[in-house]
C-alpha cells in the first residue's frame, strides 16, 4: 500500500479529477462476503450464520462533466448488494462552482462531512477495514442531503486547513422500522474543519436538524407512531500514518431533544460511540486490530411512547483484521470480529436485530469477513 494515509490516493482519483476531457469516469467495486456462528439471528440487516455476499459487495460509478472552466457536474451512481439486491440509486449529484482557488460552492444532492471518510465511505479501497467501524458510523442513519454546501481550502503553516459547512434537507426510512416509518429532516445544517498534513489529518464536524416522523401505511413498526424533536450530533477524528504505523480514532456523540408530539429519544435514543484502529505496514501487508464502544442511554419511558421504543446500540467489539495490497488498484482484506451486546442496557441487542436464542449478557458473536476491493 502506498505510503499515505489510507484512501487518500483513491479519493483524489475519484473526488479531485480536473481534467481536461469534458466528461470522466472513475469506478470502484467490492465484493465480499460474510458470516457469523449464531444462528436465527441476523446483525448489520443482511448477516446471517449463512455465508452472505450482499453487505459488503458493491459497484460505483462517478461522473465527472466539465460544464465551464470553473464548473462541473458531479455524479455518483452506486448498486449496493445490500439494497434491494443491487438496485441503482444516486448517492449524490451536485454542482461543483469554483469562485477562486481555495473557495467552491456545492449545490444538489451533497455528502455530509460528518466523519473522516465521510466523502469516500463507499469507496472500500480507500481505508484499511472491510467495513467501517459500526458503531460510530451508523449513529447518523443521513449520509446526503439535498442543499447546498461550502468548500474553503487553504495551506496553514504546510498544512492543509479546510472548512466546509453546509444546509438542506432530506427523507430517510427509519432503522429498524422495516420501512414503516419514514423521519424528515429539514432546517438541516453542519460544519466539518479538518487539519491535514502528509502524516495525519484530524476533523471536528457537528450538524443540527430537526426531525418529524410519520407512520406509513402498512409499516411494520406498533403501533402507527408519529413523533417530533431535534438531533445533534458531534463527532471527532483523527488518522495518521508515520513510519509503519497507520491509526484512526474517532467519537462520536448524538443528542435527541422531545418535541410536543409523542418521544423522538423512543426511535433515536442518545448515545455516545468511539473506536481505535491500529496497524503496521509490513511490505504489501497491513495487519490491524480495532476495539470500539457502543453505548446508548437508558429510555427515560416518555409517555406517549411506541409500544416497542428502540433501546439503542450498546455494544463491544474486537476486530483483527489484514489488509493486502494485491497491486496499484486492488486490496484483498480478511477480518474476524468478537462481538459483544451489551443487555444489561434496556434490552439492547447491539447491533443484532435480535438477539440469538439463549443468548445471556457476557457472550459473544464471532464475525467472519473477507472482500476484494478495487478502483478503476
């Protein structure tokens, strides 16, 4: 693997092309499979004790369109195994308008920069996991928003300083509910600041929206539930890479506040997560070991409330994992994880969608995970 900061080459291949040929494509793919030692049970919506190869696997396409000499249209196209068995969706279109060389404007469908591989998460190839840690990275359930967004640029002291904040909107199914329930998010707005240099880069992001749900006909979430509020969350990170030795860690905190209608806090508990990733480089080989935290707060039992209120995430987990760099453009990466859900914590179980039969607080799952990924 190249000697940088994971990802970095493979997002300025796919998120800073400039070129002068009036459209480019850049792809990426990832197929991978995965299993756990439980069974009747299912973790992360589509992990069973059967040998599975629709979590991981997925194929992107970005578009790139010269418009004007300071202008483009950027698209990306992705098919997730995962969603609906690869169908196609926009993960994000937008219009890139540079006003000067360090300050750019970002209108349309727009990543939200709210964690540090934010802008590449699809992209398997740009970061030493299978996939991200979970429970930091599925506290926001949003990863776009349809607004616009800011861009400024500037070299610090041989560093590099970017600040980006942005406003919108959007519409998501909420986790959990089988589709039956659909939250809106609107007066939606956030900030990322992140320092760079060629050894480390550190991002502080925070975003605020307020939240209205409602219930869909023929969802599968008891009974018809409505609810209002806002949610904060603030999120910290920080990768480097010196030597042989590549680290990340992030934390994350997200904060739900009660509206007048029924209990918000009953779908999207508060809850605080983290997570540490080391590795050392060794040749082509990237040995790692990840431990990260889940922790939801207990439910206060607001009245109204869902008959089933969701108790959150709470969880440990232990990743050993190995990356190898097959050659410019491919990675093969094999992972085994101990997972443990926390039940202590209002009948949490973790990131299962229910627990395993005879499952008791201390035990733990073992997740197997292998994947090849690759830019094109």
């Amino acid at each position: 693997m190249k000697r940088v900061i994971v990802g970095a080459a493979s997002v300025a291949a796919l998120a800073m092309a400039h070129q002068a040929s009036a459209i480019e494509f850049d792809g990426f793919l990832s197929a991978g499979f995965a299993t756990h030692d439980q069974e009747n049970a299912t973790y992360l919506d589509t992990v069973t004790d059967d040998i599975r190869f629709d979590n991981d696997s997925k194929f992107g396409l970005q578009i790139t369109a010269d418009v004007a000499q300071n202008m483009q249209a950027v698209a990306q196209v992705l098919a997730a195994g995962s969603d609906e068995n690869f169908d196609l969706d926009i993960e994000w279109a937008y219009l890139d308008w540079a006003l000067t060389d360090s300050f750019s404007l970002r209108g349309g469908k727009v990543k939200e920069p709210v964690f540090l591989i934010s802008d590449y998460i699809e992209v398997g190839y740009a970061y030493p996991w299978i996939r991200p840690p979970q429970e930091v990275y599925r506290n926001n359930p949003i990863n776009t928003i349809n607004g616009l967004e800011a861009l400024y640029q500037a070299d610090v002291g041989g560093m590099s300083l970017i600040f980006q904040p942005y406003i919108g909107t959007n519409t998501e199914a909420v986790p959990g509910t089988n589709g039956g329930v659909q939250f809106d998010a609107s007066n939606f707005y956030g900030a990322a600041v992140q320092v760079a240099s060629r050894s480390f880069t550190f991002q502080l992001s925070f975003l605020q929206t307020d939240v209205e749900t409602s219930d869909l006909t023929g969802g599968g979430f008891p009974p018809a539930f409505t609810a209002e509020g806002d949610a904060q969350l603030i999120s910290a990170g920080l990768s480097w890479d010196v030597r042989n030795f590549v680290g990340y860690t992030e934390f994350v905190t997200r904060d739900i506040t009660d509206g007048a209608i029924n209990s918000m806090s009953a779908l999207f508990p508060d809850q605080d997560a983290w997570y540490v990733t080391l590795g050392y480089r060794m040749g082509n080989y990237l040995p790692h070991i990840t431990i990260a935290n889940s922790e939801a707060d207990p439910l206060a039992g607001a009245s109204p409330s869902p008959a089933t209120p969701n108790p959150g995430v709470s969880q440990d987990s232990i990743t050993l994992g190995v990356r190898y760099e097959i050659n410019d453009s491919a990675a093969f990466k094999f992972e085994v994880q101990s997972i443990e859900p926390d039940q202590t914590n209002a009948g949490s179980t973790g990131l299962f969608n229910a627990l395993p039969a005879g499952f008791t607080n201390g035990d733990t799952a073992t997740l197997i995970s292998a994947s090849v990924d690759v830019i094109f």
